[in-house]
C-alpha cells in the first residue's frame, strides 16, 4: 500500500479534492481550555461533570447551528483554565473569554446577553483566534499535519492566538484550521504557510487559497463565496455577504454581493463522490462536492472594468 493510500490527506491532495464547501457549520463556537488525554471522540467521551455537560449542550442548542471543541496549548499544563465563545458570520460577531479554576466553573456562567454582544461575566477578547486541529486519536492525519503548522505558528510568535483544538471536521483536508471571530475554516495548510496565515488573520484578510468556507454559511453558500473572492480577488473578512434567499440553498444559485456594491450571480454545480474521509480507522463514503458553473455580474462593475447591467 502506498503511502497515499494509508492516509485520507495525502489521497485528498493526490486527486485534488475540492475544497470549496466543505466547512462544518457553526455561527457559535464555544471553546474549553481541557489538558486531559483527548479520546477519538473527546468531547463526548471525556468524563466532564454531568452538570457541566449539560450546560454546553444547553448553549449549543439554544445556539444552534454551533460547535463545542477543546483546546490547549503545550505551555500551559497547570493554573486557570481558559473559556471562549465566539460568534461569527453578520451582525454581533467577536470572541469573548472567561478564566476558570475548574471545568465546574462553566455551568456558572451566564451566556444570556452574547447576541447583543454583553454576555454577563465575560471579557471581550481584542485579537483573534487560530485554531489548529491536532487530535491524532480522532485521525492520524490530524496529527502528522495539524501538529507541524501549531509549532510554525509558535515558532512566529503567535503567543495566545494559535490553539491546538480537537475536531474541526475533515480530516482529508489536514491540515485544518478555523480563525475566529472570522469563521474562516482552512484546508491543505503547510508549515511554510504559517507566516500568511498569522498575518491574514491579524489583519482580518483571508487566505483564499486554502478556504474551505465561511462556517455561518450553507455549504452551497461556501463554495459560491469562495468562487467569487478567488476570481476577484475579494480578501478582507466584510468583502462578500450573501443577501439571497434561503431558498439558493437547494437551487445552486447563490446571490452575492461585494464592498463596492456590486452584485453577482454564481451558480454551482453538485456532484456525489465517494472518498476516503478517514484513515484512523479507514473509512470510505460518498460526499458533496462543488464546481463552479458560472459567475455573472447582475449589478455593479466585473473584474475587467466593464459595467454590467442586469441581465
């Protein structure tokens, strides 16, 4: 067996697996600073306190579509825990934290202003967030390129921004990471792309190379905005919004709009593949992918300098 074929990373590189709408979606995401061995499935299997189960799940689902992961980092073995909560996508978005003495602490917290930005006994964080999926207990693949990226991270003194987390989904598209409070998740990341990556997301752009999608989008969303900024070049994190209906969802034809106004058309095509989605243990199964059919400008000024009208 070659080693392309052991592991999913390396076969999803090797035939150039899209990586357009394949983001896990979540508009919160709430983040627990937890130094015990993570399991294949660590939040689920790790033996926190019932209450405080209970309580994430309580956030989660009030909150949904959201996402639970922990995080650590290697020089922080002892002392406080940390406590995140981001809200991405438009309108109220940031990252706001709280310091703990134990994980019981949590189910104390009151998250009930975070839509209007004033989540009681909470701080708000002023810089953003990287996280970098590294659980090799979830997938091999995480580790052998999550880990790598972490250290070229700190190694360009990211201090607190860069987080090794547990499962970010897609694991063929390792390495993975998620910058918050952008809500851009990334793809097929190398060390050597560390520097781009710190910077961009200190300077709330996106590296459009490597976006696997905004995750407070749909996945057909996702792929349409990530069609649009590479042709366009649209880098800054409030370049693009969606202002179609929910109904673009099933159709493929996703209306969006840049900073200057201007409005375009992009119609995606869908297609089924089957994959190697993981390689600890192996796993084969059929999944969604996205090609780009066409971008038409509706309203405004295309990339050429041409002005077009409605069609």
């Amino acid at each position: 067996m070659t080693i392309a074929a052991r592991y999913c990373a390396d076969e999803a590189r090797r035939g150039q697996a899209p990586l357009e709408g394949t983001a896990s979606m979540a508009s919160t995401w709430f983040l627990v600073e937890n130094r015990r061995p993570w399991g294949h499935r660590a939040v689920e299997e790790d033996p926190l306190p019932s209450g405080v189960r209970e309580w994430l799940a309580e956030q989660t689902e009030e909150r949904a579509p959201a996402r639970t992961v922990f995080i650590r980092r290697p020089d922080r073995e002892a002392g406080p825990l940390r406590f995140f909560v981001a809200r991405v996508g438009e309108g109220e978005t940031g990252i706001w934290s709280a310091t703990l003495d134990s994980l019981e602490e949590l189910q104390e917290l009151d998250l009930s202003g975070l839509e209007s930005g004033e989540p009681a006994g909470l701080e708000r964080e002023r810089g953003p967030l990287l996280l970098v999926c590294a659980n090799g207990r979830r997938d091999r693949c995480c580790a052998r390129r999550g880990l790598p990226l972490f250290r070229a991270l700190g190694r360009m003194a990211a201090g607190s921004v860069a987080w090794l987390s547990t499962h970010l989904g897609g694991h063929r598209y390792a390495a993975v990471s998620v910058a918050l409070p952008a809500g851009a998740c990334y793809g097929y990341l190398r060390p050597e792309r560390a520097g781009e990556l710190l910077s961009a997301t200190l300077e709330r752009r996106l590296v459009l190379d490597n976006l696997r999608g905004r995750t407070f989008f749909p996945p057909v969303v996702q792929a349409a905005d990530c069609f649009l900024r590479r042709r366009e070049g649209l880098r800054g994190e409030d370049d693009v919004r969606w202002i179609g209906e929910t109904e673009e969802v099933e159709s493929g034809t996703v209306t969006l709009s840049s900073r200057d106004g201007s409005v375009f058309r992009v119609v995606v095509n869908r297609s089924r593949e089957e994959a190697l989605v993981s390689c600890s243990p192996r796993k084969r199964k059929e999944i969604e992918e996205f090609s780009l059919e066409k971008i038409e400008v509706v309203e405004g000024r295309s990339s050429d300098g041409g002005e077009r009208g409605s069609p």
